[in-house]
C-alpha cells in the first residue's frame, strides 16, 4: 500500500521561515518603538546582544576558513593575483560609487532650501564622531597600516578588526602549504573547525527576528518617526539612488560576470532583512560566505574577497559620503568649486577606505571628509545625527550586495566560479542556512572554465 504524503499547509511553512520570521520582528520592533518610545529603547541590548553574538564568532569563521583555503592550495601565487585583482575591482567600482552619490547630489539637490544654521546646532552631538575622524586623519597612512598588523597573534580576534584576522589566517595558510603533510594535517583540521564555527553561526542566526525587532524597536523610540519625515528627501533619494547603483551598475557587472542581480538579491533575502534590521553588514558575513561557496565561488577566494571587501569595498557608504557633503552644503547655504569638489571626492576615496561594516563607521568617515572643506561647518553633522540610523541601514545593504558581487566577479576572472552551479542553485532559490549538505543534482564542484576574452 503506498503511503500518502501529507503536506505542510502554507502558513505554518512560512511561519518556520527565517525570512518571514525577520519581517515580523522588524514590524513589530517598528510598531513597539512607534506607540511605547520609551519600552523600545530599553530593547536596544536585544539588537547589541545579537550582533556580539555573531562578531563572537566572525575571527574564528574568516580564520579557518582563509587560512585552510591557502593550505590547500597547490599555487601560492594565486592568492596574490586574487588580491590584486580584488583591489582593483574595489577602487574601480567604490569610484564610480562616490560619482555617482556626486552626481545625485549635484542633480536632485535635497538640501536646497531647508536654510539650516549651524550655529543651532549642539556640538555635543557631533563630539564623539569628529573626535574619531580627528584621531584617524592623525594617524595618517602609515598609522592605517600599522593597525592592521595585530599586538599579537590572539589580538587579532579581540580587536574586532577584520584585516588583522586576514593578516593572520593568509601568514598560517601560507605556513601550512610550506609544511607538506604536516600543514595538510593542520589544515584538515581547519576544515573540521570550520564546520563547528559554521554550525555555532546556524544556531545563533535562529536568534534574527528578535535582534532585529530590538534594534528597530530603539531605532524608532530613539529617533521617532517625526524626524524621518523632516529629512525625508534625503533619506529618500539616498535609498533611490542605492537601489539604481544596484540594479543598474552592479546589475551589468553582473550581467557581464553570467549572473542575473535580480536573483542574486533574492538569493541573499534572509541576510539583507538581518542587515535591515540590526543596520550591520557585519552580521550576517559568516552566512554570506556560506551562500557564496555555495553557490560556486571557490573557497579561496570567498576567503579573500569578503573580508578585504569589508574595508575596502563599501559602495553604500561611498554613495552617502559624497550625497551627504552635499547635502550639508546645501543645506547651510554653502557654495562649492569644482575644486573643492574634486577634493571631496579625492579625500572620500581615501577615508571611504577606513569603515567598516559596523553601524556609525560610515558617519564617523563623513566626518573625515569634511574636515577638508572648512566651508562646510562641522557642526552641521547634528542635521544627521537622527537619521544616521536609518541610512546606515541602506549603507549596510548596499555594503553587502556589493561585496557579493564582487566575490563571483572576481571568482570568474579567477576561473574559480563554477557557473553551471550559480545556474542551478539561483534558480532553485535560497535553501535554509541549516541545509549545508550539498543536493544531489549539483554538479561536482570545481572552477569553471575560464570565461572567453
């Protein structure tokens, strides 16, 4: 007698769902910070305590994860042309970023008019973050590249700072690949460490919904909803101008690389709400790793690529350093040369370098790229300091999109993107993050042929 297969009704699928369980988390965040202000900022430690939970875990995830990738490798060589590669990549597309926010800016112009004064503002406000872009400038270059080599091995994992655990995982890959059987021994076990890092990553993501519906529950008991509707033509034409960067430019590089932006973006779905909801890109890059090798990037470069990206690739915060300059200049009545422009735009793509995928760094860079156009006054920083949140939400998202696109980009300039599974699996859709076994219907995993000249 053959067995009758019951299916799962419909609401309690989507209920079970990751993605929808974000969605009502960052409703009801909205919801708890709109009617009880005062009950919604009291939640802020549920969006903290979440995104600990997943930094907790990022250094150990980047580590085994590069430096096992390295081991492995039969050609060292590559993992500086990878890098190399990479880096030209970020430049080339952070620049069109920043010209593009320039452009928006010069064009839309969302300050105009509002006539605000500076000296309304409370300095008090800005302290924090001007202080901070002071310290950076002090340093300088030099300071920039000191701070990436690490006090000591185990600092690199305490530091917070991304490049110092890359630092540190490409020096033992390369170790390892030197040692013969014994660094394959070491980097074996590296692979088994992953995985039990990658399984801590899948129990704590569980805990999304409720990180989200903290941090959106102090973003609007904070801030209110009244000072999102006072500076709406900013936030505004920033989000419009995010989504035309993605689907127009990173759509076409897409395109070129063999890969539709459309289902890219709903691929990563469950990780761009995690990302709206707690506002860091940081969040979610564990995941994003995974879902990058799955869908064919080949380990090394997934290893290589996020984590650089993370720095030096913020197409997001480069769009909002330069339409937020203007829109200060706007806004205050301040005219501005085509020199000083090219100086902004100069000094964005140095400072622009220096953020992170942590909330604030994106303001705190803004900052920076004042301080050369004393026309501006400084104080005007307070115009934003209510709306930071929110941008920095859109700056997150496009953050990361950017970053995912560069990995396959850079992983089919390599060779090392397998396409008939990017093909198969952004048609088949997002699987649950538990399901880390591949299905039986991929292809065997290897590079790609590489792609005709």
């Amino acid at each position: 007698m053959q067995e009758t297969k019951v299916e799962t009704p419909l609401l309690i699928r989507l209920a079970g769902s990751l993605y929808v369980q974000v969605l009502v988390g960052i409703a009801l965040g909205i919801l708890v910070g709109a009617v009880w202000p005062d009950v919604g900022v009291k939640l802020k430690p549920l969006g903290d305590g979440f995104i600990k939970l997943i930094k907790m875990i990022i250094g150990p995830v980047i580590f085994c994860t590069v430096a096992g990738g390295i081991a492995h490798m039969s050609d060292l060589k590559k993992v500086g042309r990878v890098g190399v590669k990479a880096l030209v990549y970020f430049e080339v597309v952070s620049t069109l970023a920043l010209l593009v926010g320039l452009a928006v800016g010069g064009f839309v112009r969302p300050g105009a008019g509002a006539n605000y004064d500076a000296k309304d503002m409370d300095p008090a406000l800005t302290a924090d973050y001007v202080a901070k872009a002071a310290q950076a400038k002090a340093e300088g270059f030099a300071g920039h590249i000191l701070k990436v080599i690490p006090d000591s091995f185990v600092s690199a994992f305490t530091s917070g700072d991304l490049l110092q655990v890359l630092l540190v995982a490409v020096l033992f890959g390369f170790a390892c690949a030197r040692l013969g059987p014994t660094g394959a021994r070491v980097s074996h076990g590296l692979d088994q460490a992953a995985k039990v890092f990658f399984s801590i990553i899948h129990l704590v993501v569980r805990l999304a919904p409720l990180g989200a519906f903290g941090a959106m529950g102090y973003t609007i008991g904070k801030f209110g909803l009244g000072m999102l509707l006072k500076l709406l033509a900013l936030i505004a034409t920033f989000y419009v101008t995010a989504l035309l960067f993605v689907f127009l430019i990173l759509g076409l590089i897409a395109h070129l690389a063999g890969f539709s932006i459309l289902r890219f973006v709903a691929y990563i779905k469950d990780e761009l709400l995690i990302v709206l909801g707690t506002s860091s890109s940081e969040s979610v890059l564990p995941q994003m790793m995974e879902k990058l090798e799955r869908l064919g990037a080949s380990r090394s470069v997934v290893g290589l690529v996020i984590p650089t990206g993370y720095s030096f690739n913020l197409d997001g915060t480069n769009i909002y350093m330069t339409l937020a300059t203007l829109f200060l200049a706007q806004a205050t009545d301040t005219h501005l040369s085509g020199w000083q422009l090219a100086t902004i735009l100069g000094v964005a793509m140095l400072t622009s370098k220096g953020a992170s995928g942590v909330t604030g760094a994106g303001f705190i860079t803004l900052a920076g790229t004042l301080a050369v156009v004393p026309e501006i006054p400084i104080a005007s920083l307070g115009i934003l300091v209510g709306i930071d949140r929110f941008m920095s939400e859109c700056r997150a998202l496009t953050n990361l999109v950017g970053n995912g696109v560069a990995t396959l980009v850079v992983a089919r300039w390599e060779g090392e993107l397998d396409l008939e599974r990017l093909e198969l699996e952004l048609a088949r859709g997002p699987r649950p993050v538990e399901s880390t076994t591949p299905p039986v219907d991929w292809p065997a995993p290897g590079p790609a042929p590489a792609p005709a000249p």
